[in-house]
C-alpha cells in the first residue's frame, strides 16, 4: 500500500519568500498520477497540479511542481497572501487506487 | 462548466447507515473517461479518499471502508449515491464528491462544496 509521506507539517514563510514543499511516496508513483491540491479554511480542495507539474486551469505561474518515482516537489515562488493554506499530495493508480497525504500547512510568519 | 454539489443527513445516530447524493452538472457519466469519487476529511484532519465510479460502472474502493461502502450511479438523474454502513463517531465528516476524468488530467479536478455529517446519538 502506497503511504504519501509530505514534509514539512507546517512551513511559516512570509509574502514574497519562495516555499518548498515535498512528498514522498513508499513507492514509486506514475508522475501521470500525481496531484497537488490547495485548501483554504472552510473551503473545498482546489486542484493546483497535475501529472506532478502541469498547471491546472487558472493557477498562476509562480505554482510549479516537479518529480518523479517516489520523490514530488511543489514549489510557489514568490508568496502572495492568498497562498497561505493547506496543502495535499494525491496519487492515484496504485494501492490504494487513490490516496492523499496528510497535507503541509502554509502559515504566515 | 462542472459543478457538483452534495445532499443528506447533517446528523446521523451511530450504526445508522449515511446515504449521501452527489448531483452534477456539465457533464454525463455515461460519457467514456468520466468518473466520480467521494472524499471525506473529518473535522482538522487530512483529506480521505473512499471511493470512484467509472462511467462503465465500475467501482473501486478504499480498502479500509470497502465493506462498509456503497455507490452507484442514475446517469438520467446526473446523480451518484454513497451509501455508509454502520456508521460511528470517527465517520463524522466533510464528504465531498468531486469529478475526474481518465482523459487528460486524471485528477479530481472539479468538487462540491462538501456537506458536513455528524454522528451522534
């Protein structure tokens, strides 16, 4: 059973700093099949990337993803004040057929 | 546009069974490539997938929950059903329904606005 692993728990930045955030797979994932999401309190998960660093429709530039195997990276490169949240790894396509991470949250320093 | 949005009970009492209904729109699950999942995060808590059906019906499922979950779908209705078994206080919930497609993204690109469900007596 693959386990996401995302580190760190909790990264305090400020605007305009870069962020870094990882997820490591038990196994290697299809980067086809892996995802990263975004969310805001009390609000629904948005899709930020996929097949590791292609960008979903509407997010900015300064979202990129990379990766392959068992290591992925989401990188925002310049914070803007919206970015603050919660963020989740997915992968899907092996067992379990779907799974998340237990998610990275961005806080403000 | 895809929009998707989630009905039923806010309260349910333990080993009661959950029924949930996902209704869509701008899109039809009879076309190949669609599917459905639903995900759940309890209050505080990481997101939990449970399970996604195919727009040939099939079906796959969380292997922790698989015995206790159900879902099926009513193309004509745009509508897909989740059913939770013996439900108890750790199911309390935000399940969200949200849409993938198996051609292009394959990632819930798309999801409801969640509906919250409590299990309590």
């Amino acid at each position: 059973e693959i386990v996401l692993t995302q580190s760190p728990g909790t990264l305090s930045l400020s605007p305009g700093e870069r962020a870094t955030l990882s997820c490591r797979a038990s196994q290697s994932v299809s980067s086809s099949y892996l995802a990263w999401y975004q969310q805001k309190p009390g609000q629904a998960p948005r899709l930020l990337m996929y097949g590791a660093s292609s960008r979903a429709t509407g997010i900015p530039d300064r979202f990129s993803g990379s990766g392959s195997g068992t290591d992925f990276t989401l990188t925002i490169s310049r914070l803007e004040p919206e970015d603050f949240a919660v963020y989740y790894c997915q992968q899907y396509g092996s067992s379990p057929l779907c799974s998340f991470g237990q998610g990275t949250k961005l806080e403000i320093k | 546009q895809i929009t998707l949005k989630e009905s039923g009970p806010t309260l349910v009492k333990p080993t009661q069974t959950l029924t949930l209904t996902c209704t869509f729109s701008g899109f039809s699950l009879s076309t190949s490539g669609m599917a459905v999942g639903w995900i759940r995060q309890p209050p505080g808590k990481a997101l939990e997938w449970l399970t996604l059906i195919y727009w040939d019906d099939d079906k796959r499922f969380s292997p922790s929950l698989r015995s206790r979950l159900t879902i099926t779908k009513d193309t004509s209705k745009s509508q897909v059903v989740l059913t939770v078994t013996n439900m108890a206080p750790v199911d309390t919930a935000t399940y969200y329904c949200a849409h993938r497609s198996t051609i292009g993204k394959n990632a819930f690109d798309y999801w409801g606005l969640g509906t919250l469900v409590t299990v309590s007596s």
